[in-house]
C-alpha cells in the first residue's frame, strides 16, 4: 500500500483561457465570448474549492484542482494508488477538455465518470449528434 494520501484532482478550464483561445483562432471576441460562457459549470465552481477541500480533507483525501492547461504536467507526476481525477471541463469542438480523461488514463490513474473514449464521443457534440442521427 502507497504511503501517500489519497488525493481527487479536479481538472477544469478557466474561461479566459478559452476566450483567449478561441480569439487567437479567428473567432470575433463577441462570439468567442459566447462561446467560452458555456464553461460556466467549470469556472462558477472555483469560489467552492475551498469547501470540496475541506470536504475531502474530513475524509482523509487531499484535494487539488488543476487548469486544463496544467493537467498534463500534474497527471503525469501523480501516483495510480492513490489519485482520483475528476474531469470537469467540456467538449472538442472549442473546448480541449475532453483531453482530460485520456490524459488520466495515459498515466494510469482512475477517473470519476465515464470512460474516456465515451466522453470525448460526448463532448463532441456534432460527432455524437450524427451518431444519435444515424441510429435514427
């Protein structure tokens, strides 16, 4: 048995950073800002970290969110013992948080939710809409 405490690591990403994205890409800002305003389920938890990690910590877990653009580097060095991730982020089509799964299970660690390859089929809305349209 590992000696290192069990950890949740909670992957999300920042709206900004997606703005800035999606404006580098092209998009008109005022667009770009729509767009990254469906990331609200992600960015609207940061003010409650505070609390999942004393939540997590009465249960013995320590707890650390990390940005999508951060989550390759952190997975990378967690142990598969002991590190449960959370992905929280969204989509393929504008959004590169359907990376996050796979990049958990890359390093062997395990995921809360579906498995990756069924989350990146549905975060991949116009892939999982012609696939939904095709089974008729």
């Amino acid at each position: 048995m590992s000696s290192r405490r069990p950890k949740l690591i909670l992957v999300y990403e920042p709206k900004k950073a997606c703005f800035e994205r999606l404006v580098a890409n092209g998009h008109v800002p005022a667009r770009a800002a729509e767009i990254a305003s469906y990331l609200a389920q992600s960015t609207d938890i940061a003010p409650e970290f505070d609390t999942l990690a004393a939540a997590c910590q009465t249960r013995g877990l320590s707890f650390m969110p990390v940005a999508l653009d951060d989550a390759a580097n952190v997975l990378a060095g967690e142990d598969p013992k002991t590190t449960l991730v959370w992905t929280l982020t969204d989509g393929i089509a504008y959004f590169r948080g359907g990376a996050a799964p796979a990049l958990a299970r890359l390093n062997g660690l395990k995921l809360l939710g579906g498995d990756d390859a069924l989350f990146a089929l549905c975060q991949d809305k116009f892939r999982s809409g012609a696939v939904l349209g095709a089974l008729g």
